[in-house]
C-alpha cells in the first residue's frame, strides 16, 4: 500500500469511529432515559396499566417459539437426474443438474410426474 492509500484508510476509520462513538452516546442518552422513567414511575407507583399499555410484554421476555411440525418430515422429490439422482427444488441446485442446464437441458425434462 502506498503512503497515500493509507492515509486515505486512517481518514476512513477515523471518520467510522466517530459514527460509531456518536452511536454509543445516543444508546447511552436513551438507556439513561428509560431509566430515569423507571424510577419515576415506581416512585409514583404508576405502571403500565395506569398507562393503558398492560398487554405489553417487557422487553426481555423472549418471543414463544411457534411448532410449524413439519420438522423431519421428508420432502418428496421433484427432479430426477439421468443416473437416478433426485432433487426435492429446495435449496440450492445439485452440480448434476447445473451440468445439465448448462449442457442446454430445460428443468421440465427432469420433472417428475406427480
């Protein structure tokens, strides 16, 4: 690297740190804040019914995790290659079939009828 392109990355991370402090002081100015409204309201005794906002979770309660149950279920295929190898159109496509698309295959040819 030159003098020059080094000069121009210092400048760079320089001016990144100073987005990044300002970043950090706006966290700090906002978690003061909160706080600040906490103590109040525990020292009034307001809470968050008093306010109309009771069915509001706290926000270190984690969000319930949601069962779709179809968790180790087999997918059925979709695509069969010209050796027997099966492709179920999830994820990315096998190397069998990239070669065969670039050969000038269409994706139809390997369908397999339902």
């Amino acid at each position: 690297m030159t003098l020059t392109e080094l000069i121009a990355k210092a400048q760079a991370l320089e001016a990144q740190r100073i987005g990044l402090d300002a970043q950090i002081e706006a966290a700090r100015v906002k978690a003061d804040a909160i706080d600040n409204i906490k103590a109040h309201m525990e020292s009034a005794g307001v809470t968050l019914d008093d306010l109309g906002y009771g069915s509001i979770k706290p926000a270190t309660a984690k969000p319930a995790k949601v069962s779709t149950g179809r968790k180790g279920q087999r997918i059925q295929p979709k695509y069969r290659g010209p050796n027997g190898e099966l492709w179920s159109a999830r994820g990315l496509q096998p190397r069998w079939l990239k070669a065969e698309l670039a050969g000038g295959a269409t994706l139809e040819q390997f369908k397999i009828a339902a």
